[in-house]
C-alpha cells in the first residue's frame, strides 16, 4: 500500500467517493465524519497524511487540535475560494487547501509528496532521538541570517509577476537568476535555502530539468523547490510535485500567501538540515576520537579488516604501522594531563599530514597510534614508518621543552604466508606490528622495527 489516509468528511457520499479515489491509488483509507471522531481514534499515529473538508472559518479553528495530535500532514478540501480563507488554513498547520472541484490528478501527487517528506522527517527524527539517547551532543544552532532564495526566471509574465510580489518583502533576500547563473562558478547554491522556478510556457521541459538538475545536486537537493506556474497548468504541476519540489505557487496566490508557504519550507527545510547535521554529528561521535579527531580504534579495525579482505581477494600489498610515544606517563606526570592531549594532538596533526588520503590513521587509545597503509609493500613501509618517527622526534611546543619520540613497530601482508590465507586473520597482520613496536622499545626506543620471528 502507499500509506494509510484518514478522510475527515461530514457528508457521507463526500467520505464513500474520495474512499473510492484513494482506494483506487492503492491507499489505506480511515474515515471519520467530525474533527472530534478522529481525536478519539486510537489510529492517529498510524495516518501518513489527514484530508480534511472545512468550508468555514469555524472548521479552521477546530482542526488546531487534530494538527497537534497527529504528525500527519493535514490537507484541506474546500468549496471555499477565497484567499483569505486559505491563508488562515496555512496559518492554522494545514499543508495546502485544495479546491473539491479540482483535479483529482493533482490531490493524489500532494499526498505523495507530503507522505514522501514526512518518511524522510521521520527517519532523520529516529537517527536524532538514538543520537540524543547515546548521549552526542546536539549541533548548536547557528546564527539566523536572512533567508536567501533564488528566483529562477525566463521572460515570462509568471516570472515578472513573481518578481513584482517578491520586490519588498524583508524577510528573504531574494536573488533573480538566470539557468545559465544558477550552474556557473560563480554562484554558490548552498547558500540559498529555498529556489523558486518559474514555469516556461514557451518550454515546458526547461522547469522539469532545473527540478531534476537541482535535485541531483550535492549542493542543491537539500533545498526547498518549488515551481511557480499558471493554475490552468496542472498537469505540469502534477509532474513537478513527482519529480521532487516541494510545493506550487500558482499565478493566483498573493504575496502574503507566497511568503507563508515559502516560509514554511524554507523552515522545515532549515529542520530537516540541522537533523542532517546532528545524524553526521552522532556518526562522529561513535567512529572518532574526541580529542585528536582522528578515527577511533572501532572504525580501525572495520577499516582493516575490508583492506585486509580486499588484499586477500586482488592480491594487493597491505602494511600495518603501530606507533606508540615513549614514557608518555612522565609527561603527563611532569606537565599536567593538558599538555599531554597537546602532545597527543600535535602527534595526531603532524602524521595526518604526512599520509595519503587513501591511507588511514587512528588513535587506538591511549597514547598508541595505527596507520593503515593500503597497496604498500613492505620496503615503502619501511620508508613511511622511519619517516614518521622522525616527524614526530621533530615536534616542538612552548608548553613542553622535552623532546617527543615513539617507539614504531610494522609488518607487511606476505602473499606467500599461509598464516594470512584466511578472511579473519587480519587480526594477526596487527598482533605483529604491536609485537614489532615492543621490539622497537626493548632496542631503546625512538626506532622503528619490523616484525620478525625474533623479534616476537
């Protein structure tokens, strides 16, 4: 089924016909006669999206609750043409009003794309909840600026009338552009929340490949979309609202109502952006360290183990770097715990520094380091871990006059080793450069040692 609807209807022949629609369109369909049936229905979580009748300002007034009640998105069917009557639906929570006389074409493409923003809500609203009960911090919210939007026009009289609603309008900074300005260089789209395309009557299509060009855009496809086009124009509405815009602004809405529904996008669009970032945040937080930034030790060894299976089935080279600095309790002892995580730190830095970007560095704990060095064979490994040591022999901070050495042990995949033939043996290639790392501080430090038979 594409989702569960309640119909609320005081006619019953209005419930039975639109059941019928909607049935048809393979939805699940609930219907209640009054506002007041549907508080008391036990179902309100269950609703992907409520199709209200109200004809009057009473009715309005009335479905604040229902709003409140469920997180469904509330459409409205009304006989009611008025503008003023729409806007105080809007301002009440409803999504959009429709006409009952309308297509019925254009009912069922806003449902689904208010069913399909409201899943994608719920699942960034799940990933915040499990954040927020694993204790990651919540992002704080930045610095308010004036929303920025977009007007994509042609020379067109829908464009041009665009422009004359939206000339005064002090809440958004509104930026005319071109097709040609929107995709040049120049023009950085992520710093416009909200585009606004202007139907081409002379080019139907020109729209539809904005929508598709924006949305497939890394900097774009977060944004509010919405088209702007005559009211007569439905079946290209109906096709945007499929291909990803969020909401119509037909030729007949004022500028009050333009600016609320470009508000309210722009607001859920704002929601939707910091439930993003909070997600990437609580990602962080369970993949690495707080302190250096660096990976921690459980993204390390998921990570080896890929490399590992994938040197085993393409016969690649793999090597395991295993640094840990030398008496790193003393400096802590002597200089206080703060100037240990600088140490730690600039350790961190200057080895990131030094790697390759398809090489990966992790802090396992402590004060021990890994580096995993995919397609190296052993004599580059050499290279790299001698070169590291060095590195960070060479670190100096005015907190600390000690010098900072590590002791550095590492080992290679060797292809002709039976001991690596299995899948899950990638746990050894890094038991041996942790027993090449003791061997480096049993022959006084500040050295690096490959791992041997000997030397274990």
């Amino acid at each position: 089924m594409s989702g569960t609807i309640l119909i609320v209807d005081a006619v019953a022949t209005n419930r039975l016909s639109l059941r019928m629609r909607l049935n048809k369109a393979r939805y699940t369909v609930q219907a209640v006669h009054s506002i007041q049936e549907a508080l008391l229905s036990q179902q309100a979580g269950s609703w992907d999206a409520v199709i209200l009748s109200v004809e009057t300002p009473k009715d309005i007034f009335s479905l604040s609750a229902l709003v409140e009640k469920t997180s469904a998105p509330v459409l409205a069917l009304t006989q009611n043409e008025s503008a003023g009557f729409r806007m105080l639906a809007l301002k009440a929570g409803v999504e959009d009003v429709l006409l009952k006389s309308g297509s019925i074409d254009y009912l069922l493409a806003r449902l689904r794309c208010l069913i399909r923003m409201r899943h994608t809500r719920l699942e960034l609203n799940v990933r915040e909840d499990t954040n927020r009960a694993l204790g990651f911090k919540e992002p704080a919210l930045a610095f308010q600026a004036k929303r920025r939007a977009a007007l994509l026009v042609s020379e067109t009289r829908i464009g041009q009338a665009l422009i004359e609603k939206l000339a005064t309008v002090s809440v958004f900074d509104v930026s005319v552009l071109s097709e040609e300005d929107l995709f040049s260089n120049d023009i950085k789209l992520k710093q416009f929340s909200c585009f606004i395309i202007c139907q081409s009557d002379l080019d139907p299509r020109r729209a539809a490949n904005l929508l598709l060009d924006l949305r497939s855009s890394s900097d774009g496809r977060h944004a509010a979309i919405l088209i702007a086009t005559t009211q007569g124009d439905m079946n290209n509405a109906v096709e945007a609202l499929d291909m990803g815009a969020n909401d119509i602004l037909f030729d007949q809405y004022d500028r009050s109502e333009i600016i609320q529904r470009l508000s309210r996008q722009i607001d859920q669009t704002e929601i939707d952006n910091r439930l993003r970032a909070a997600m990437r945040a609580g990602l962080d937080a369970a993949v690495k360290d707080p302190l250096t930034g660096l990976y921690n030790r459980r993204y390390a060894i998921t990570h080896l183990r890929h490399q590992f299976e994938k040197a085993l089935l393409n016969g690649n080279d793999l090597s395991i770097v295993m640094i840990d600095l030398d008496h790193f309790k003393r400096i802590n002892d002597a200089f206080g715990h703060a100037v240990g995580d600088m140490v730690l730190c600039a350790v961190g830095d200057i080895l990131k520094s030094a790697l390759r970007a398809s090489d990966l560095l992790a802090r396992l704990g402590g004060e021990e380091f890994v580096v995993i060095l995919p397609d190296t064979h052993q004599k580059a490994a050499i290279q790299i871990a001698q070169r590291l040591c060095r590195l960070i022999e060479n670190i100096h901070l005015e907190a600390m006059p000690n010098r900072v050495t590590a002791s550095i042990g590492f080992s290679a995949l060797a292809k002709q080793d039976d001991y690596f033939s299995q899948s899950d043996a990638y746990e050894n290639l890094l038991m041996r450069a942790d027993k090449a790392l003791y061997a480096a501080k049993r022959g006084g430090r500040n050295q690096v040692s490959e791992y041997s038979e000997t030397a274990a």
